[in-house]
C-alpha cells in the first residue's frame, strides 16, 4: 500500500505509485490505455495523478491478476455491481475446477493408451506409433490447461509484432496507441 506520507495527501504520480507497487510505469501506462485503472487527474504537464479510489482499483485488478484471472476479463468483472474479493475468488475457483477436470480427462484419455503391464519392461503387444498418433489427437482437442503471459520490451512494439507474426506465425492481437499514434503495446497470441 502506498506510504503513509503519500497517503495524507492521497494522491501518487505514476513514478511513485509504480516504485510502491512493483509494477513499471509501462504497466500503469497500458493499465490507462486499457481501461483497465485510469488516473483520476493530470497534471498541467500531462503527467497521470492517481488517487485513492484510483490506487484501490489497482490493487483489485492486482488481487484478480494473482487468481490467474486473464487481464482482458479483470475489467469487466470489476464493472459487476455485486463484485467483491469473495465473489472473485469463488469464480475463478469454479474456473480452476474446470480446469482440473479437463485436465484429469486428458489424463483418463493417456491411461487409457498406456495398457497394464505386470513387468517393469516395454509391453510388445503396444504399437508405439499407434499411441502417438492418439496422443497427437487427444493434444488437438481444445481445452485450456493455462495461459501464459511473457510481456517483452520493444522500443519499436508495432514492428516487434509484425516481425513476431511473420517469423513464428502468432496472430497479432491488441495494439494500443497513445494520443500521439505511437504504439504503446501490442500482443501475439499462440494457441
């Protein structure tokens, strides 16, 4: 939480609130650019002021981002009138519980390929390419086992993610622009 001396006179420019937090201002930036925790004020200079209420909603998307909850979804749970840090984590509980029967499916799905063996050696009667080919099937079906999320500087993002989609073949998602019409941050996604 931001420091007692910040706290009297409630409010943090983005410098302070991310060397408090933890976060970069790069972070606070795109926070702003999202939607996502939008500073209350500006100063003559442009410069982002946040304020209490403004610093609270930080830290809620901040406890969303540690349930593993996907930064795109935080915004809109936090719109929910009836949201709370209760209500979040029995949600994103249900979403691990999907999760872990999907998972504990595929599992079900190995088992079945690998037979009982009585000896600790091979089994001759399995037909190895047989067992990758359905391990290549049961791979291909969609279910979600996590999501990663690998953030990379760019001092050029709008180039890194043309250059990202070309050579790795990711789709290029978001790219989000600044006032000016540079690009402040763009995303690839895989899978």
């Amino acid at each position: 939480m931001p420091s007692a001396a910040n706290a009297v006179e409630s409010t943090w420019r983005v410098g302070a609130l991310a060397a408090e937090t933890g976060l970069t201002i790069r972070t606070l930036h795109h926070y702003d650019a999202i939607g996502l925790v939008r500073p209350s004020a500006r100063t003559s200079g442009g410069h982002r002021v946040y304020t209490r209420p403004d610093v609270e909603r930080l830290y809620a998307a901040l406890v969303l981002r540690s349930l593993g909850v996907p930064l795109a979804d935080i915004a809109g749970r936090m719109k929910d009138p009836t949201w709370d840090l209760r209500s979040a984590a029995v949600r994103q509980r249900a979403e691990l519980d999907a999760q872990i029967d999907a998972i504990s499916r595929l599992r079900q799905r190995v088992d079945g390929l690998l037979p009982v063996s009585t000896d600790a050696g091979s089994n001759p009667e399995v037909d190895p390419t047989a067992v990758i080919r359905e391990m290549q099937r049961a791979a291909a079906r969609p279910f979600a086992v996590r999501q990663v999320l690998a953030l990379l500087p760019y001092s050029d993002v709008e180039a890194a993610q043309h250059r990202l989609v070309e050579l790795f073949g990711f789709e290029a998602g978001t790219l989000t622009r600044d006032d000016a019409g540079t690009a402040v941050h763009a995303e690839v996604l895989a899978g």
